[in-house]
C-alpha cells in the first residue's frame, strides 16, 4: 500500500465527523484570511460577520467534497 493510501486509512479511522470538523476549521480559517486581505487591500464594506459565515460555509463544503474524493480514491486503489 503506497504512503498516501496508509495515510488515509489513518485518517479515516479517526471518523468522518472528525475529519470534516477538523478541515473545516483550517479550510475555514484560510478562507477567513484571505477574505480579510481583499478586504484590507481593495477597501471593501464587508460586514465581519458576513466574511465569518462564508468562511465556516466554503470550509465545510471542501471538507466534505475532500472526504468525498478520499473515499473514492481509497475503495479504488483496494
């Protein structure tokens, strides 16, 4: 079994709740950053608590998605 595939089966040991809550947060938290820098940069008008929910709603919707491809890829490689 190659790296990644080890690596996954780890990971997915730990739960899927777990997981997605774990990168959502990270993805979340880059999505959150970033918006602040365009914010700071081009000078927009955005409420903090608009940037806060885009951020919480991309970072679960790419968590999910990624656990999603993950799967995909290990039941195939097995």
């Amino acid at each position: 079994m190659n790296e990644y595939m080890q690596k996954w089966e780890k990971t997915r040991k730990g739960g899927k709740l777990k997981y997605i809550l774990f990168q959502s947060l990270m993805t979340g938290g880059a999505c959150f950053l970033t918006f602040m820098l365009f914010k700071v940069v081009f000078n927009t008008a955005s409420p903090i608590g608009v940037l806060i929910y885009q951020s919480i709603i991309i970072g679960l919707v790419i968590s999910i998605l990624s656990w999603i491809v993950n799967e995909k890829r290990y039941k195939k490689y097995l």
